[in-house]
C-alpha cells in the first residue's frame, strides 16, 4: 500500500518538483480511513499541504477505492550544517519550544543599511548574551525581524549548547500560560519559564495588546530572568512607545537595554535578498526578474518571497524559464505597479518638484500659498487619476474626511470652469509620474 501511494503521486508529478518537495517525503501510518505522512521540514510541510493537499487527497481516494482523510506531520532532522558538525555527545541539547526554521540563520541573512543596527545587535547577542539586555527589534510585518530572533537561536544552538534556549511566539507564551491554568499547573509554568531558561526569545509581542494578565505575567518573568542576567529578546511590529495600552511597567522594561528598529530595504538590498531566497530554494531566476520582483514587494519580504517562490514553482513545472514579461503576467504587477507607485512616494514626490516644496509642507499643517496649492493638485490627483478612496486620500494627507471631500470638489469646480493654470498643474504632475514610471524597469 505505502508504494502504490508514492508512486501514484510521483507519477502525477513533475520530476523536479517531486525533488524539490518531496525529498524527505514519507509515510508515517496507515489506517483504513487516515494516513499520516511525514517531512522533515515545517516549511514544506506547510507548503505541501497548500499547494498539494488536494493532490494528496485525490490520489488517496484513487488507491484506497473511498475518501480517505490524511495529516502531514513533521518530524524535525538535525539540519545538515549541524549534522556536519562533530558535536561532543555528552553536551545538552539546548532547550528549543518550537522549533526552528533552518533557512532563519546568520548566514542566509543579508545585510543591508536598513538592517544593519539589529543585525549587528542581534549577533552581540548572541556572541555575549545577557549583554545588550533586552533587545527589543521592531519593524513593519516581513522584515525580517523573526529572521534575526531565530538567527540568534540558530547561533546559540550551534555554539553554546549548553544554555537553555526558548524561542516562542507571544500567543504560544499566553496560550501555555492559558493552559497551566486549567489544568492548574501554573506553579509549573512560572517555574519553567522563570527559572529553567537561560535565554528568552519572544516574537511578536504586540500580540499582547489588551491582554492585561499575561502581561502581568510576562513583567514578572522578565523581572525574574533580567534579575539573573538572563538574556531577554523581544520583537514587536511597533516600537515600545506605540504599545497602546501595554503597562507602562513593562513597557519601561522593554526600554531597559537595546531597542534597534529594522526599516524598509533600499532597492540594492532588496535585490540581494531575493537573490538570497532564490539561492536558497536550490534555483535561480534571471537577473532582470528578480530586479523587477524585489521593486515590486520590498516594503514585505514575506510577500517578496511568496512571489519569487510562485515565479519558481511555474519554472520548474513547465520547464520554461520565466522571463519579465511571463513574471509580470504571472504576478500580475502591472496592477501592483499602478497601486504603488502612486500615493505614498510618488504622488508626494512629483508634487515637491513641480511645486518646489518639501514633503514635510505638503504633508504638514502650513497655509503657505504654494503649498495649499500642492496639497490640493494632489488630492485631486489622487483621487480622480489614481482612484484612491476618500479615506485613502484623507490618510495619505494627514487630513480629516471632509476637508479632503471639500478641497477636491473645490480644485473639480475649478478645472469644470476652465481654470488653466490649475489644469497646467494638473497636466504637469501627472506628465511627471507618467514619465517617471515609464522610465522604470518594467
Ligand atoms: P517579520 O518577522 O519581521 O515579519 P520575517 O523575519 O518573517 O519578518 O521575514 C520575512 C521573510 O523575509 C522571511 O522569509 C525572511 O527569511 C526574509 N528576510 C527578511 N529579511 C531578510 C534579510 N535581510 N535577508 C534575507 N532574508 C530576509
Ligand atoms: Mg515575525
């Protein structure tokens, strides 16, 4: 039975994606009506139940004659950088709650200005721990702040493994938290993570938000740990400041040692990254594709990646390599292109040059006449060339609602009764973007 289910499947696929995927592929348990496979990898466990669940499924229906329900578990190898490696026996495992994604290392992280505070913090930390105590990152979603925290596990693993090392998630932290008390095992809890740690490694805090207890919880662990010089690491999509409604206590703490921020990649460091990613997938993409893929989604890596793994997927399902035009239609980027190119940078930017003012005035509070103007041709622009909604215009300016509603039906009744000069602004603004994105490398 276990051979007639792998074969049935490889014979669906592709050979190389049978590779690529399939590799540590196997079959864990079978039962009259559920079977478990196995992979040695969360992430292609995950990837596989996306992609290929439905494969899964249809090819089991086929061998067993009925639906038969499947799970894919994972089933975690040594990565093969440590398995290299001869580690004395007698050492401890250090203590790893969830496991590690392999990929998230030092070595796979690039550097870049936007990066370059937390990474190199990051990397004291984990050369000295209890050094820069704590270490708050943050940055925006998918820039890599989870790269760097696991970076740090990865690194302590490898060279310290003596020390107790716990990386989680803020949810796992309240849903552990949640579940001792039920089953009444919160004595235990406080004791594992207060005293049986070396190194806390705590992702994505700003899930804390509005949960009072578990902050509590959380000020009094750290206390305890920080109290032994026990390495703290925390991350945040915000910065500690912007933690709305988080105990001032604990805020303060989060204070206490380093706070590095993690910002947007420039163009030449968002290119390396994917280059990376590519790289690391075991493929490669053509130059111009990955240029046009890091422009595209630099401000979230996760999505960077996401795209650049669709591009892969096609290329090795249909044996063609992907060219621009081929990534464009597949990641449809033109729509993306006309999305973001506009409001944010671009709109702003024109404005300043053809108006000859600042951002900070267009975007600030100041009646000067030049800038009024600007703000105006803007928000018009925005509006009726761009299509943003009302509230999106009323963001991107910093104003309220109806003084956006206002001023735009102020600038249409001008340009209805024929106003030049308005409608030259107008004209030249958008010549400026036109020309501006036609030079681009799309
Ligand atoms: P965050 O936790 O900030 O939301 P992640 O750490 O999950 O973001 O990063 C999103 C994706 O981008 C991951 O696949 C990560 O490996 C990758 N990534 C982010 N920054 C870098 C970098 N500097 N070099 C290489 N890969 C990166
Ligand atoms: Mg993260």
């Amino acid at each position: 039975m276990r051979e007639k289910i792998i074969e049935s499947l490889k014979s669906k696929l592709n050979r190389r994606v049978w590779e690529s995927w399939f590799g540590t592929f196997d079959i864990k348990e079978i039962d009259t009506d559920h079977v478990v496979f196995q992979v040695g990898n969360l992430f292609i466990r995950d990837w596989l139940e996306k992609k290929y669940g439905s494969l899964i499924s249809k090819t089991l229906r086929e061998v067993f004659g009925k639906h038969v329900s499947f799970q894919i578990d994972y089933a975690p190898t040594q990565s093969q950088e440590e398995s290299k490696q001869d580690e004395p026996l007698v050492k401890k495992r250090p203590l790893v709650l969830t496991p590690l994604n392999p990929i998230l290392t030092f070595e796979n992280f690039v550097v870049g200005p936007n990066n370059m505070f937390a990474y190199s913090t990051s990397l004291e930390v984990a050369k000295n721990p209890g050094k820069y105590n704590p270490l708050f990152l943050y940055g925006g979603v998918g820039l890599g702040k989870t790269h760097l925290v696991q970076a740090i596990g990865h690194y302590l693993f490898k060279n310290e493994p003596d020390l107790r090392v716990i990386y989680l998630t803020s949810e796992r932290f309240l849903n552990e938290l949640v579940d001792s008390i039920k089953k009444n095992k919160v004595q235990e809890f406080r004791e594992r993570f207060r005293n049986k740690i070396d190194i806390l490694l705590l992702d994505d805090v700003q899930f804390l938000i509005g949960k009072s207890g578990i902050q509590t919880e959380l000020f009094h662990t750290f206390n305890e740990l920080y109290n032994s010089g026990k390495q703290i690491v925390v991350c945040s999509d915000r910065d500690p400041q912007q933690l709305e409604k988080f105990q001032d206590r604990l805020i303060s703490r989060f204070q206490m040692g380093v706070v590095a921020k993690i910002e947007k990649p420039d163009e030449e460091t968002c290119f390396k990254i994917a280059n990376k990613m590519v790289q690391l997938e075991g493929t490669q993409l053509k130059e111009d594709v990955l240029r046009l893929v890091a422009n595209h989604f630099s401000d979230n890596l996760r999505r960077l990646r996401g795209a650049l793994i669709k591009l892969i997927m096609y290329q090795q399902i249909s044996n063609e390599i992907v060219d621009v035009q081929k990534a464009t239609e597949l990641l449809s980027v033109a729509s993306l292109q006309a999305k973001k190119t506009l409001p944010e940078e671009k709109l702003i930017d024109a404005l300043c040059k053809i108006f000859g003012v600042t951002q900070q005035e267009v975007l600030g509070k100041g009646r000067k006449q030049t800038v009024t103007n600007a703000r105006q041709i803007g928000m018009f622009i925005a509006k009726n060339h761009f299509g943003l909604s009302l509230r999106q215009v009323a963001e991107l300016f910093n104003r309220s609602h109806p003084t956006v509603s206002h001023t735009i039906q102020k600038v249409e009744e001008l340009v209805v009764s024929g106003n030049i000069a308005v409608k030259n602004q107008i004209d030249q603004v958008i010549k400026y973007l036109t020309d501006k994105v036609s030079n681009q490398s799309v």
